[in-house]
C-alpha cells in the first residue's frame, strides 16, 4: 500500500495520541505511505508534546492552557513550528487542513475542536466518546451537510465497524467491556477503594479518567450512547456483556443467526491503524492473537447493582434531549471530585444519579428535551457541572 495523508492529532499528548504516533511513525519507517502531519494539540505536559514535534514535525501546535503559550514557545526555539494556547486555538488546530484529524481530547473539552474539524468536512477518527454523546444528533448533522467521515476509534465501535456490513439485517449489538478492576469486588470493598486502585485496570493502558469510567462502567455506559447514535440503532438493540480477556471487542447478531466478532489483543494500535488506513489496512508489528495460549474466553452479564453507572447511562439514552450531555457532565466533575480525594468511589454514580433525579424539578427546563444548537448543549453541560459539585459536596459534608 502507498498511504497518503495529511494529519491532524487533538490530543497528542494522552495515550490515543502517542498511540497514534507511533502508527504513524511505523507506517512511516516501514515505506508504507507518506504522512505529513498538519498540527498537534495537548494538555499541560510541554515536554511530551514538543518530544512529539521534533518527532512528526507539525506545521502548528497548540496547547490547551492559555497562560503556556510563552513556554511553549521558548520550548519551541529553533523549530518552525507555529504555536498558539487556549482553547481557541485548540479548535484553530482542528480547522487546519488537514484531511484526516484523530479526535482523542478527553471529555466534553473535546466538543467544539471536533465540530471544527467536522465542519469543513474532514475525516475524524473518534477516540473521545463524550462529543457523540453531549450532541451526537448535531455532530451527525453536521458531518451530513459537509459530506465529512466519522471512523470510530473506540475498540468496541471500531470492532462494529468492521463486521456491521448489512446494518439492515442487524439484530442486535453487543459491546464487550472487561469488567475493570473491581469486577470482583464487593460493594463494601468498592467503597474504600482509592484512585490509584481505580486507575489500575487490569488489560488496557489508558489515562486516569478513562480507567475510573472503566472501573464504575461508566465507560460502557458511555460508548452504549455513542453506539446508538453512530450505527442509527435503538438502546433496545445494544447489549453490554462483560468479556474479561478482552479479546472479543464488539458482536454484531443478525437476523439469520449468524454472529461475528472482531477479535485482537488489547492495543489500541490496532483501531487507530485501521481509521489511519481505511478502506486500507495497515501493516503495523502488534501482538499477534493467540487463542492457544490464551486457552478460555468468558463471559458474564454486567452487575447493575455494584455498578449503577451503566444502568445510569443506560435511562439517560431512554430519556434523550439533555439527559445524555447532563450524565456526562456530572460524572466528569463526580471523577474529578473522586480523584483529587474529596469523594468516595461509590460516591461517583451517586452523584450522577442526584443530578439526573433532580434536573426537572431544579427548574433547569425539561431534561427530555433536544439541545437546538451547541450553545445549549454546553449551557447544559456548566448547569451539570454546577449541580455535581454541590452533589459531591454535600457528600462530603455527611
């Protein structure tokens, strides 16, 4: 294959985007195609993102606190790179032209340099869940009126990517998740569990949001939301099922009985080279799967009762219209509140479900109806914010 790309990384400093330099790197190295990359975006760590420009040589980097730009740039004498700081131009980054721009900023943070890179049409490979499921019904507007191409990233919507190939004979879906760390826990061992033990997860390295989503499954709860709105699929047809190898990533059942699964080690290297090349494939040196050596895969259904985020996540997609953004905005600020160690673990899925519970009756408009415009999803997502910390607080204060 000869791939041909001009390339944007929002995000490049998380473990998506290192991932997916290093695909980019190797494809590279190998003769495989010719990679320019167009620009960079990252969060606080200046060190990683400019390591990351005198690997890949953007044309623009930019990082997500304002007040860096002149560290950035001292950081960056000598180099030709443009620089710029804040979120504006992190959503600059996003509009270069770049034909190919891999969305892997963490959070709702990630909602208005995704819309920008839709916007004018770009091809963007979704490693962030949150944007599809703050305004996946805007983002999918969006991307129809300018002809752009959402690939998933996600493991389990990349897996239904590649095997959905009569999405009219599909029956049903089913995302695998691997239970997390606390898969065996009790729920009274659950609740004093600290960060670190959170963020230990046991098959995929990921950064701490992420692991603390995956270990209340929230993060399954998630990517349940973003399922339905990419694959156009009712919560009806979505099933979760916990798969604690990690090896079969998504299952798609059809009509006639027939069930296909799209089965690899646990690297993130794999979906990030499959949107990379699409409708290519990439030759790219990860583990090779050995299901020998592995011997057994099993499976069991999801415990709603130790882990209510998922059911949680599971309403909000019932409901529709402002639930979804309003569930995502809370659990952002119920982890930030349980990683800096102001909160319990349990504590996380609790304070969701006081924001959900509440909404309607806070007089903040009904939470069953549709965001218009993405100035409304994000006046929804600061009013969640809002009602989360003083959630959490009052739990602190019990």
């Amino acid at each position: 294959m000869s791939l041909q790309r001009t390339v944007s990384i929002l995000g490049a400093t998380g473990s998506i985007g290192a991932s997916t330099a290093a695909v980019i790197e190797e494809v590279t190295a190998r003769g495989d195609g010719e990679i320019t990359v167009e620009a960079l975006t990252g969060g606080g760590n200046i060190t990683a993102l400019v390591d990351l420009v005198r690997r890949l040589k953007p044309r623009f980097v930019a990082i997500s606190d304002p007040d860096r730009l002149a560290d950035l740039r001292d950081a960056l004498a000598g180099l030709p790179t443009q620089a710029g700081a804040g979120p504006a131009a992190i959503t600059e980054a996003a509009a270069r032209p770049a034909g190919w721009v891999m969305s892997a900023i963490t959070g709702a943070a990630a909602l208005d340099p995704t819309r920008a890179a839709i916007e004018r049409g770009a091809t963007v490979a979704l490693a962030n869940k949150e944007c599809l499921v703050c305004a996946g019904p805007l983002l999918l507007a969006a991307a129809a009126k300018t002809g752009a191409r959402l690939l998933p990233v996600d493991s389990e919507h990349n897996a239904i990517f590649q095997v959905l190939d009569r999405p009219e004979r599909m029956e049903k879906l089913t995302l695998t998740a691997s239970g997390g760390p606390f898969r065996q826990w009790s729920a009274e061992r659950m609740a004093a569990a600290t960060p670190d033990q959170a963020c230990a997860h046991p098959n995929w390295s990921m950064g701490r949001k992420i692991s603390v989503d995956s270990a209340t499954l929230m993060n399954k709860g998630l990517e349940l939301i973003e399922a339905a709105f990419l694959f156009g699929t009712p919560e009806s047809k979505i099933d979760v099922l916990v798969h604690p190898q990690s090896v079969i990533h998504s299952l798609v059942a059809y009509c006639d009985g027939s069930v296909l699964a799209q089965m690899a080690a646990p690297d993130m290297r794999i979906p990030i080279a499959h949107a990379l090349a699409w409708p290519d494939r990439a030759a790219i040196t990860t583990a090779r799967l050995d299901l020998a050596a592995i011997g057994s895969l099993t499976f069991e259904a999801p415990d709603l009762i130790r882990f209510p985020a998922l059911r949680l996540a599971r309403e909000a997609l019932q409901t529709g219209g402002f639930a979804p953004a309003a569930l995502n905005a809370a659990n952002e600020t119920a982890v930030e509140e349980f990683l800096a160690g102001r909160i319990g673990f349990l504590d996380i899925a609790a304070v969701v479900e006081e924001v959900l519970q509440h909404w309607d009756a806070g007089g903040h408009g009904a939470i069953a109806n549709s965001p218009s415009s993405f100035d409304e999803v994000l006046a929804v997502d600061a009013v969640a914010r809002r009602l989360a910390l003083a959630a959490a607080a009052r739990r602190r204060a019990a």
